[in-house]
C-alpha cells in the first residue's frame, strides 16, 4: 500500500501543478497557449496509448481464462444475468436522476451561455448522423477479431471471447488446460506491465489537466458556474445512491473498497479516460477479493453497459440544451428520450466523446438544435472528469456486488 499511497500523491501534485501551469501560461503568455497546450497535451496522449496497449490483450486472455475456468455453462449464464440486471437497473436510476434533477435545478433557465460558434462542434455533429440499428450492430459484432483487437473495440472483443472461451471449456482438459494455462500466465504478465504505466500516471495528468487550463483559462469556471454546480450536485446524489446500494449489500467492506479504488478513480478523473484505468482496477478488485474469473467476465462488460456518469449526464445534458432554446417537453417526451437513450447507448464506449455523440442524435429526434452541443463543448472537459470517475465507482461496485452475490467474494483482502 506503500507504493500505490506514493503513486495517489504524485497524482495529486501533478493535478495541481496542471492547473499552476496551465494558468501561468493563459495569463503571462497568451501568444504561446496554442503551442503549448499542443505539446504538453503529449503527455496526457502518452499514458492512454500506453493504457490503451494492453486493454485488447488483458480483456481477451482474463476473459477467455475467466469463462473456461467457470467451465459450467449455466454458471456463466446466472453471473451474466446478474451483471446485466445491474447494468440495466443502475443505467435507468442514473437516467432518471438526471431527468429529474435537470428539471429541478433548471440550470438551462438560469445560466447565461456565451452562443458558441457551431463548428466547433462540426467532427460530433457529422459522427452522430450516421447512427443506426444497423451501425449497432456493426459496433458490437466483429467481422474481423485482429480489427478488433487493432482498433480497442471492446464490446467486439468481449463478444468474441466469451465464445473462444465457451468453446475452449468443452474441449476437455487434454485440449484447454494447456491454452488456459498459457493465456493466464499472459494475463498476469500484462497485470505486471500494469504497474509499469502507472508510474507515468502523474506526467499524463499534470498534460492533460496543464493543456486544458492554458486553453481556456479560469474564467469558464465563471461562465458555466451554475451549469458545473449543478451536474456535480447531480452526480453527488448519484455516488450517494451507489454508496447507499454498495453499502447494503457489501456491509463495512464498502469503505475498504472505495480505498482500493481510489487510484483509479483519481486517475480517471484527472485523465477523463475510464478507459486508462482498466487494467489498475481488474488488479485492485482482484486483491480487495473478488474472484478473478467474475472480475474478467464483468468488468469488460460494464464498460460498455454500466457508464453511469456518461448515463445521467446525457438525460441531463439534452433536457439542458433544451431548456437553453426555451423548448418546453411534456413528460412524456421526456420518458421516450430516455428510453432512446437507455438503447442507443449501448455498445458505443468505444467512440471517442461518446456521450456527446449519443446526446447529439437524440437532440435531433425530439427536435431540440443539435448545434447546441457547442454550448456545452468549452466545459465537457470537466464534466467528463466527473463522468469518468463515476464510471469507475459504478464497476467496481457491480463487480463487487455480484461477486457477493455468487458467494465468491473473500472477505480478506490480498495480493494477486
């Protein structure tokens, strides 16, 4: 713990010194910010390549080892069941979270937003028109798993190795026990790599958080004061729901959880990447107890199914815009676009911004100017910091749920 206490520090200091960084820069040399934030945004782009690595590699073999270890089919189908009803029960209460504390707060009526130019949002504006059932279903089936595996499309990844592992689990031990014993030893080497990229961890947030600050300087904080309090308000009621639920169904152990996590969550945070904490979270749920074959099954899928800060953020961010145009919805409307939302959202981790791609399409659906986006472009920064760790918080409790849940949950924790 020693180690990893060093490792949560360096992170703080280097988030501070982003921002001491990022603001000299805005304030004294103007001329240069363009430069600069390019540069040192290098950074940031290092760590979640880095990351990014090794995500295709350690999905595949924890996953594929995972299922062919459970080797009981129906075991594998009760733990999907369990993890998708999660899934689906928390994405709903975070939508409607959302919706409701969007209509309460009405930061859409009260905060006075500079009219954005809408090309800045032209790239998401063009990535949101071709959505369709059909790029769905494109998006979750691979026609090539060495595509997948080049472009980190998780969800095809997943799909692919429950199968490869299905099928491995019925060859017989003369057959699997070589392959598995192989692919777990990989796992464990890229866990080991794990370690290694953390320790740039720090130089990826002082680049990202440096680049963002010298961008835009401190006075957008002053702009979208009322929009920023009320989505953090907003996911504060969310983690305290979580915590609530966590908490009822892990007892004590909740607070050493949250402990375990909280490199993670900082780094995602920080790196507004949920993504670049991955591979650190499969090693700290795996050593807070949680059996390592639930934690491989689970953990990829709740990338893709449990983003419940990218959930409640896109409720909150549509009925927003709304509320900016003066577009008045009935409740009904707004129970339809959450139930639009709730389907479209799956599946799209991969997409780079992809809450605000899905934000964007729905906007159109229901007639809201889907240029409006570009309102909220300046600060989408921050809010995915938030929206980041709060999708963190969402795995690592349903990991641990359902690992309680099928008795697998060991209630010491320890190494790997």
């Amino acid at each position: 713990m020693k180690g990893q206490n060093k490792l949560f520090f360096a992170i703080i200091i280097a988030l501070v010194l982003g921002v001491i960084i990022g603001g000299v820069v805005h304030t004294q040399f103007p001329e240069n910010t363009e430069s600069f934030s390019k540069n040192i945004k290098l950074l940031g782009t290092i760590f979640i390549r880095l990351v990014q690595m090794i995500i295709a590699p350690l999905v595949f073999t924890t996953l594929v080892v995972g299922i062919a270890k459970m080797g009981d089919t129906a075991m594998i189908g009760r733990v999907g069941g369990k993890a998708m009803l999660w899934f689906i029960t928390a994405s709903l209460v975070s939508l409607m979270l959302g919706l409701v504390l969007v209509n309460w707060l009405e930061p859409g009526h009260v905060t006075k937003l500079p009219i954005q130019d809408a090309t800045s949002a032209k790239e998401i504006l063009d990535n949101s028109k071709g959505f369709s059932l059909e790029d769905f279903v494109k998006h979750v089936v691979p026609k090539s798993v060495f595509e997948a595996f080049a472009t980190n499309e998780v969800l095809q990844i997943v799909l692919f190795s429950i199968m490869f592992g299905i099928a491995l689990s019925h060859l017989g031990d003369e057959y699997s026990k070589p392959v598995i014993k192989f692919l777990d030893i990989c796992a464990h080497a890229i866990l080991k790599m794990v370690g290694y990229i953390m320790w740039f961890a720090p130089l990826g947030v002082l680049g990202a958080i440096a680049a963002v600050v010298a961008t835009n300087g401190f006075e957008i904080f002053k702009v979208y004061a009322i929009y920023l309090r009320d989505f953090f308000f907003a996911l504060g009621v969310l983690w305290l729901i979580l915590c609530i639920v966590g908490y009822f169904i892990l007892g004590n152990r909740l607070f050493e959880l949250l402990r375990r996590i909280k490199e993670p969550l900082l780094i995602a945070f920080s790196t507004t990447s949920s993504e670049a904490v991955f591979p650190k979270l499969v090693t700290e749920l795996e050593r807070f107890g949680c059996n390592n074959r639930i934690v491989s099954f689970i953990l990829p899928l709740g990338y893709s199914f449990n983003l419940d800060g990218s959930m409640m953020y896109m409720t909150f961010a549509s009925i927003f815009i709304a509320q900016i145009y003066g577009i008045d919805m009935t409740v009904g409307q707004q129970i339809t676009m959450l139930l639009v939302l709730m389907l479209t959202s799956k599946g799209i981790a991969g997409v780079p911004r992809a809450s605000l791609v899905i934000i964007v399409a729905t906007c159109s659906m229901f007639g809201i100017p889907p240029e409006g986006i570009a309102l909220i472009l300046p600060i989408d920064h921050f809010c995915d910091m938030g929206r980041s760790m709060t999708n963190v918080l969402g795995n690592a409790l349903a990991t641990s749920a359902v690992s309680k849940w099928e008795g697998q949950l060991d209630n010491h924790g320890g190494e790997l």
